[in-house]
C-alpha cells in the first residue's frame, strides 16, 4: 500500500546511554518510606449477581478488568467460535465513533484497551 513503509525499510537509531547507578542501592541523602501492610483481596457480590474482587495496593493508579465467564471453554457445538468473534468485535465501530477514536479517547486520559480470549 501507498504510504506504509515495510519493516526492513525503517530506519534504525542507536542511542548511547549513560551508566546509571544501581537502583537497589538508597539514594542519598533520601529517607526510606514506611512500609505499608499487605492487603488481601476483598470480594463483594451485588444484587444483580456481578461478583466484584478488589485490592489496595497504595497506588495513585488504579487498574479495572472485566472478566466474563466466558469462552472456548464453554462453547458447544452449535456456537463453537462465538468468543473469537466477539474478541475481534471489541475493535469495531459505533455510529459516534470510530475504533482508532474511541482507542485515542482512551488512551488520551492514560488508559488502555486489550480484549482477550483464552481457554
């Protein structure tokens, strides 16, 4: 296609780094912070059967994963490839917008998109 260029005709740079120093080892002049107990993880359940799982981690990021009890696993016969199918929709379009906007949109507030289908 026009435009798009193969990967054996891009170009390469190298960068020379620095040697840093260790990062195992205190920085000076810095006070090592207190150290925050471990949390478990904390399952509720809501009315309309959806089972949330939860855990403090201290981070001033926070992580959100929807995982459907779905799959290969769980397909017969009749729907056999309906879980790959609804992987690869995940990317599609709406009306509104399109899949790069809706990837862009997300990725513009620091997030991320990844669907994924196991057995």
């Amino acid at each position: 296609m026009k435009g798009i260029r193969t990967l054996n005709k891009l170009s390469i740079r190298c960068y020379a780094t620095r040697r840093s120093d260790v990062l195992t080892e205190p920085l000076a002049g810095l006070k090592a912070g207190a150290a925050l107990p471990p949390q478990s993880v904390q399952m509720s359940k809501l009315p309309n059967g959806l089972v949330i799982a939860s855990l403090e981690n201290y981070s001033p990021v926070s992580s959100v994963g929807v995982f459907v009890k779905a799959g290969t696993r769980y397909e017969t016969v009749e729907n056999q490839g309906v879980s790959h199918v609804l992987r690869l929709a995940a990317n599609l379009t709406t009306k509104g917008a399109s899949a790069f906007r809706i990837c862009r949109g997300v990725e513009a507030v620091g997030g991320s998109l990844r669907s994924v289908s196991m057995e």
